[in-house]
C-alpha cells in the first residue's frame, strides 16, 4: 500500500450484509490508500465515507439508507458515496439523498474510484475494474477470499442475482497468489467465500472446480488454516469431502442452508433438493470428515407455511444436528417472486415459529458445546474480551475462551476445554495447557 501521513485525507467505510461485501470494502479501502488517503482513527472527522450496502431483504434496503443518512447528518463536511447491492438496484434513490456525493452500482466502482480522484491519476492499485485482489484484511485474524461473485439460481425469495448479476468465478491462479499474499501478511485463516460457492469453476474449464480450489489454497506455503463458507448441499461433492479430508489444513465445518425442512415450501422457494436429499448430504459428510461441524441457515413464515409444513421442518432441524443454526423470518423483498404469492402468514405465528426454532439452535448448540468438554482444541485466538481472556473460534466453529498472554492474538493454538458455557466453551490456565500447532 502506498505510504501516508497522518496529514493525509481520511476515509472510513462503513459494511452491511455479506461475507462478500466485506471483502468488496477491504479491496475499495486497498483503492483509497493507493490515491494517498488514510483510515480515519477514533479522533478523526473523515472526509471521505463510503456506504457498501446489502439489498437481501426489505429490511436491509432500509437499513442501507438509514446508514446514508445518518453518515450524511453526522458528517456533514465529508463526500459521502454509497456503492454495494442496494445502490446497484437502486442507484438513483440513493444518489437523490442530499448530501450524497453519487452512488455507484457494481459495474461502475472503478467510476466512482475516479470520482473520488477528482480528474487526478489512478495508480494501477487504485483501479478497480476486472478481476482484483487483496492484501491484507484491516483488525482481523483472518480473511474473506472472495473466489467467486454472482448467482445463476432461481430461488423466489431472493434478490441477490439481480444485484450481483450472474455466476463468474475468478481464475485460481489469481486466487492462490492471494492467498499467498494474505498468508505472509499474517492471516492465520482463509475463508473461501462467494455468493454461490459451489458454482466456482464452471465458467472456467473443466479442470476447474471448488476441491480443486480448496487444495489449491490449501497447499500455499505458510497457511494455517482454511474454511468454506456456504454452500449448496447437492455441491457437497465426493471430490470435495476428499478435499476436506485429506488436507489438514482445511476446517472441519460445512454451513448447508436447509431453509426449510419441508418438500412443499422448497418447491414454492425454487430450491433444487428435497429435505431427505438435505439429510443425506449432512450424513455423507459425517461418514467422510472426522467429526464435522454443520451449520446451516432456515426461514420461517414463507408464504402458505402451514403448522404441519413447519413440523416437518423441526423434525428435519433436530436430524440434521445443526452445531449452529440461523434461523430469518421471511421477509418479502419487493421484486421478489415470493413478495407476491398468496398465504403471507401471520406475524403473530411467524413470531412464534420464530421462538421456537431459536429454542432448538440453542439447545443443539449447547449440546455440541458440551461435547468437546475434555477434550483439546485448535483455536485462532482473535481478541482480548472482557475479563481479559483471549477469544476465538475452533476449526469446528465454536467460540472458546481462555487466559493467556496476548501475544497468542493472531495465532493458532491447542487449547484443552475445561467446561462450556452455553455455546461457548471455556479453556483451561496456565501456560502449559495452551501450545502452537
């Protein structure tokens, strides 16, 4: 990155939504830094704030311009340029509000890099068009590698590929020369991310696909570990559990989104699998890895939901095992397919089925919390939290605390649990019980 000064200008970039977007604003902050800017510190007025909005529900729509608005009150002297999903969509909304500097769609960030430069050079690592990278992700111990952007499916519910546009993946050398860039810039942890993770390497060749990127990543000199974010359960390939298993430095964690555990609803939504396909994708994994996190995603009160649809998909939540599992009310997203069916359920029952479905995460997280009491862990020790403990998470996703010194921050560590608390496990003291892998 280019060299700066504390007298330089100052940005600051504020994220909403996903994995993705927040590796969008690592890559639009890299493109500040290279025109001379710098990151506004706690004590700083920025003159410079960029919006990456999200527009996957209704609410995230509101949300994003919320957030304009209140940068746009707070900071009244900064340029304030809202890019993202939600500009995408809704460009001209955004860039009407006052005090709005202009948004841009994501076609058009190398435009607003431009923008920003006021008619003056863009230095090669300013530039945003085409295939870009990253090197290094700001106050984390880990990193979002984004393999992958855009969706070719179908689902009723979902705005996503109209604001990201269609399935392209980028080329994997170009995605193991960031890894590796990321591993010797100090990241302890590279998780493989995209909008439809598992389409990556379809518009590339033959010879191309997710196992053969996770080995890829996997095999760069220095890294320590890599996970995959979500992906579709008919993706979860035989190469792929190969992939997973014979490479140690990969996580031992799969997040499937079930969204709903009933065959009907999965028809209405546009999902290609039945929940019994579902199921035999979570037990093929546990067959195949060494005791595998799975997490997963599921909607409640998509329209014509009946109570014994909603059974059907408890009873398939509790035989799926969920380590951690995230549970959205639906939310019609106008432009959507599903904002416009028939049988909008209730509030009040959404809200119950709601309550209920929390309930079961908790007591499935807690069970699998529970289960690794005894037992010695590999953690990325991340932050000190209250108390002064390290905090982190294990291969297989689960919060850990632990006393130690804070020169463990950043690194991978064997850590025997002593007890868990609720989700969350507890790690043993002193010096000997925690050790570099």
């Amino acid at each position: 990155m280019k060299s700066q000064t504390p007298s330089a200008p100052t940005y600051g970039i504020h994220t909403l939504g996903c994995k993705a977007n927040q590796y969008d604003s690592q890559r639009i902050a890299e493109a500040l830094e290279a025109l001379g800017y710098r990151m506004a510190g706690p004590l700083d007025v920025p003159g410079l704030i960029i919006i990456n909005t999200c527009t996957v529900t209704g609410t995230a729509d509101r949300k994003s311009r919320q957030l304009v608005r209140r940068a746009v009150r707070r900071h009244p002297e900064a340029r304030v340029f809202v890019t993202g999903c939600c500009a995408t969509l809704s460009g001209g909304t955004m860039g009407s509000i006052e005090g709005v500097s202009g948004a841009y769609g994501r076609l058009d960030r190398a435009t607003m890099i431009e923008a920003i430069a006021g008619g003056g050079p863009v230095p090669p690592a300013a530039r945003l068009e085409g295939d870009f990278g990253i090197s290094a992700f700001r106050g984390r111990s880990r990193a979002f590698v984004k393999i992958q952007d855009g969706c070719n499916s179908s689902c009723t519910y979902c705005i996503v590929p109209r604001a990201r546009g269609r399935s392209r993946s980028r080329p994997l050398q170009d995605v193991v020369r960031e890894a590796q860039r990321l591993t010797d810039a100090g990241l302890a942890e590279l998780v493989l991310t995209g909008i439809h993770l598992g389409s990556y390497g379809r518009d590339l060749g033959r010879d191309v696909d997710l196992a053969r990127a996770v080995r890829a990543v996997a095999a760069v000199p220095g890294v320590g570990r890599v996970r995959l974010s979500s992906i579709e359960p008919l993706e979860l390939t035989d190469p792929l559990l190969d992939a997973m298993a014979e490479c140690p430095q990969v996580c031992p964690h799969l997040h499937l989104p079930l969204q709903s555990g009933d065959d009907g609803v999965l028809r209405r939504m546009g999902r290609p699998y039945t929940a019994r396909q579902f199921l035999q994708a979570v037990g093929r994994a546990r067959e195949r890895l060494d005791r595998p996190a799975v997490t997963g995603d599921v909607i409640v009160g998509f329209p014509g939901e009946t109570e014994s649809e909603f059974e059907n998909t408890v009873g398939a939540c509790r035989e799926a095992g969920f380590s951690r599992m995230h549970v959205f009310p639906f939310s019609p997203r106008p432009g959507t397919p599903a904002a416009a069916m028939h049988g909008q359920v209730p509030g009040a029952v959404v809200k119950g089925r709601l309550a209920r479905l929390e309930e079961l995460a908790e007591e499935m997280a807690c069970a699998w919390a529970q289960g690794f009491v005894g037992r010695e862990v590999r953690v990325l020790f991340e932050r000190k939290g209250p108390g002064g403990l390290l905090e982190g998470y294990t291969e297989r996703y689960v919060h850990l605390r632990a006393p130690g010194p804070d020169a463990l921050a950043g690194r991978i560590v064997r850590v025997r649990c002593v007890r868990a608390e609720g989700r969350g496990l507890v790690g043993e003291e002193g010096a000997s019980a925690i050790s570099d892998c």
